[in-house]
C-alpha cells in the first residue's frame, strides 16, 4: 500500500456545511486572484445550466462554463480544451471529472448537493485540485433544507475530517463500515459490518469459514498486564488515529520477542527515533511475549508495604511450578509469595516485589527468564542457540 504522497503535495482544506453564496462567491474570488480555476460540481444536469447562470450573476467577473455527459463529444471536448487553455474560470460540470483530470492550474472545488454523493465520489472529486502543490480548498455543501440521512452524516463528517495526505485507505474502509461489506458467503447483502466493525467482522467470518469445514480456530489468548508505567504512542509520533489504534492491535497480540522486534524495526522506518513513552510500550510489549511463553495471563501489581519494603507487588498467574523452579524462586524473591491453588487447576499465582518503579517490566522480564529459562533453539545437528 503506498502511503507517500507526490512531492510538494499538500492537505486539501476541505469545508463541509450547508450552502451559501457568501463563501461560494469569496471562493472564486479568492482563486481568480492568484490567477486560478474552480471546479464547481453539480450533478442534475436537468437543472446545471440554472446553476451556471446563477453563478454568472454571483461573479459577473468570472468566465464560466458547463460539462455534462448528455452533452454530444465533439462540444464536450470543446470546452473541457478550453477550459484546460485558460479561456474559462469556472467549470460547472457533472460528477464526470471525478477521474482522469489532471488540470495543475484548478485549485479550488465546490461541490453543490455533497449529501447525495458516496464516500469514494467526494474524496475522488477532492482529489482534482491541489495537483501542482499549491494550497487548495473543497467546499462541500448540502441543502439548506437537506434532512441528512445518518449515511449521509458519517460520509461527510469522514471526508471532513480525512484531510491529511494519504487518507484514501482510512476512508476506504470507513466507507466500508458505513454501507456494509455484505453477506459473504451468501446471496443476501446483510451489511452487518456496519454493526460489529471490520476488524471483528473479518474474525467473525473466519470463524465461521472454520467451523464450515470443521476445525476449530485456535483461540487468542488475552494477557492483561497492569503497570503503574507512562507507556503510549504519542499523537506527535505516530499523527493518524487510525495507525496508532493498528500499533496498539498489533502490539497486544504479540506472542514472541521476534514481533516485537519488527516492530520496532516499522516504526524506526515509518517514523523516526522511538521516543522514551513509547519505548516504554515496546518494553511491555517485550513482557508481554514473555508471558504469552510461560503461559502468564495476569501481570497486576500494588503498592508495597513501604518502611524499607518494595515499593511494589508484582502478582503474576497462572503459573506451574516445578520443584527446581520453586526453590529458585525462593531464593530469587526472598520475601516473595508462591499460591499454587491461586487459579485452581490451571496453576498458581507468584508474589514478588518491585523496588524501582521507571523498570518494573524490565525488572519482571528479568526475573521471569531466571525462573522460567527459555528453551534452546536447535540451529544444527549437535549445536545450539539461545
């Protein structure tokens, strides 16, 4: 998926509210001052020709003219060559320059009636101007006396609020959240997607692919682990939402050092040096595989007893001792606590305590791969590798 936008590209300054012919007339005005085009998009051609009037009375300065797919190709080529020469302003038109226009010189677009249109049309019609990386601007109006559909709502508060550069995928699959993916496996189009989320649809349909055949998916396991810790992504690092809620999917479903690693290794790559907050968070992500190795599902800690104690409690569980390793445990955490019937038949729950609060998951990594060694990696007949 290509996420880097065309050199010198900018965001699209997208304004979205019911229409008015204050900012439609300052829009034009303001391009026609640097010397500018606008694509103004109404798409009823039985009514387009009213609007191009209008217009020509809003702006008597500006040199309007009119595109539809009704139109016969000779005329249509015409004035789409005209335009493109500079002999116009302003080009009323249909939805028909949503693609294959590439005009450097338009840099502002107006959209009349938005509410009628889909997701992928608006950010499609969005995506004409702004081409030679000057700043550009998209106004999308609705009816004065419009009564929004809830589809209709979400399609333009997410074009609205989609303006950063590569946005197209976030849009993507927002508009596949809000009109539905469907039945897949069938001939109904339920979209039910729209109810559960895609993430989760996906894993539903998954599920049910399996049970189909008759095997029985290996259920995730969920490992809570409660730090007293600053540990995120911050929204200077990482800006999109919508990459920051992926990272924190993706590091809670780590179940080994290797994943961790790479993604270290993305965010190096995609974002830069790791900052300390975040560091923290692929510490955890660390303890976390750790856990997921041994077979831990709970990491919660509490305050410790002060008065010379640690200053905090580790509770980890469920967990199976054998007798070796409870003697090292023992003599690892010389105040520590060891319940074997803690979790009844799945193991017991181990008590260590914490002196340093800035590295209690290094500190519990530590102390795990003292008690719970990994096991050697064969690589060769005779050799191994930790």
């Amino acid at each position: 998926m290509l996420n880097t936008p065309p050199a010198d590209r900018q965001p699209i300054l997208t304004y979205v509210g019911e229409y008015d012919e204050r900012p439609v007339a300052e829009a034009i005005r303001r391009e026609l001052l640097r010397d500018g085009q606008v694509f103004f998009v109404h798409n009823r051609v039985q009514s387009i020709d009213k609007v191009a009037n209008e217009l020509r009375e809003l702006v008597p300065e500006a040199r309007v003219a009119v595109a539809h797919g009704q139109m016969d190709e000779g005329t249509l080529e015409k004035v789409v060559y005209d335009f493109w020469d500079g002999e116009y302003d302003v080009l009323v038109s249909t939805t028909i320059i949503e693609s294959g226009i590439d005009m450097p010189t338009v840099n502002t677009l107006v959209v009349d009636r938005a509410e009628l249109l889909g997701l992928g049309q608006l950010h499609q019609l969005r995506g004409r101007v702004g081409r030679s990386g000057q700043r550009a601007y998209a106004y999308l109006f609705t009816r004065p006396d419009a009564s929004l559909s809830e589809e209709a709502y979400e399609r333009l508060k997410t074009i609205g609020e989609a303006t950063e550069l590569g946005a197209g995928f976030k849009i993507a699959m927002r508009d596949l959240e809000i009109r539905g993916a469907g039945n897949l496996l069938g001939t109904g189009q339920s979209g039910h997607i729209a109810a559960v989320g895609y993430d989760l649809y996906c894993q539903m349909v998954t599920e049910a692919v399996a049970e189909l055949n008759g095997t029985t998916p290996e259920e995730p396991v969920e490992i809570k682990i409660d730090l007293p810790i600053d540990a995120n992504l911050p929204d200077d690092y990482v800006p999109a939402e919508s990459q920051r809620l992926e990272a924190y999917r993706r590091l809670a479903a780590v179940t080994s050092l290797a994943e961790v690693e790479a993604i270290r290794a993305e965010w190096l790559d995609r974002y830069g040096p790791v900052p300390p907050v975040a560091e923290k968070l692929l510490e955890v992500a660390l303890l976390r595989a750790d856990c997921a190795r041994i077979g831990i599902r709970d990491v919660a800690t509490v305050k410790g007893p002060g008065f010379g104690g640690p200053e905090f409690i580790a509770k980890l569980g469920p967990v199976q001792l054998k007798v070796s390793q409870e003697m090292k445990f023992k003599r690892l955490a010389k105040n520590g606590v060891w319940k074997p019937n803690e979790y009844g038949n799945e193991g017991g729950q181990i008590q260590v305590g914490l002196m340093r609060k800035q590295s209690l998951s290094d500190d519990l990594r530590t102390f795990l791969a003292q008690v719970f060694p990994a096991e050697p990696v064969v690589v060769s007949a005779g050799r191994s590798a930790r």
